[in-house]
C-alpha cells in the first residue's frame, strides 16, 4: 500500500506497544489511549503521520472513570498529529445502543484537561483527559 511506504514497522507485542506508547508520548496523547492485547504489528510513516496497528482480536476497554465501553478492532489506522489523531479507523464508543465509530480524538491545546472524540455521525463527546491516563 502506497499510504504504508517509508514506514517504521515493529512486530511482535512488546516492540509493537513502545512504539505506540512513544508515539502517544510524542503527540501528547494520553497514555491509556490504547489499551492494546496480542500486538501483531505497529507501523508509522513520519513523512504523513499514517499509522496502523494490528492485533490478534477486537478488544474492548472499560474507561471506568467516564464509565465507556470501547472497542478497539483487530485493525486500527488513522493519521496521527500533535494533539490529535484524525481518519482513525478501527475505534467505536458504545453509546446506549449503537456502537458509532469515531473517526477523530483531540486533546484540548492549550492543555484544559478535557479530551473530544468524534464520531462519523456528527456526534462529540468530552472527557476529562485523565480518564485515558495509563492504567484507567
């Protein structure tokens, strides 16, 4: 794929999360952001910010401080800058009933401590940024 040329891959789960975990740090994304199993691959292209991850299986993360289930598929991809990530492909937030994508995350810059997800549908929702610290 034309999108993946000139990128920066790392296989296996350990060499996969550091570099995603490095590449949140880098962007001021909050660390929790990702919360990754079974790391397939992580690759980045500088040159365009396109980023891609691949795991065994769908994930799904309680963020129990805004009490949100997400789900994390097998394959995520977006294209990652400081303070955001946009086209992101993979991510869904359940929301009552629907799982809507969402298909950006921006952090608040000047820093306020808030954190926007996006959905295809128009939707945003704000939360606090440290309900996506590590460990949430």
């Amino acid at each position: 794929m034309a999108e993946k040329e000139g990128a920066i891959i790392k296989k296996d789960h350990q060499e996969g999360m550091k570099m995603a975990v490095s590449l949140l740090e880098e962007f001021k994304l909050p660390l929790g952001l990702l919360p990754l199993a079974d790391v397939i691959e992580v690759g980045f292209v500088r040159s365009t910010g396109y980023m891609w991850i691949l795991q065994k299986k769908k994930v799904e993360h309680n963020f129990h401080i805004i009490s949100k289930l997400v789900s994390y598929d097998a394959a995520i991809s977006g294209y990652v800058e400081k303070n955001r990530i946009k086209k992101l492909k993979g991510v869904k937030a359940k929301e009552l009933m629907l799982w809507p994508p969402v298909s950006e995350i921006t952090v608040d810059n000047p820093p306020t401590g808030k954190i926007r997800f996006k959905s295809l549908a128009g939707i945003t929702r704000t939360y606090p940024a440290e309900a996506f610290a590590t460990g949430n």
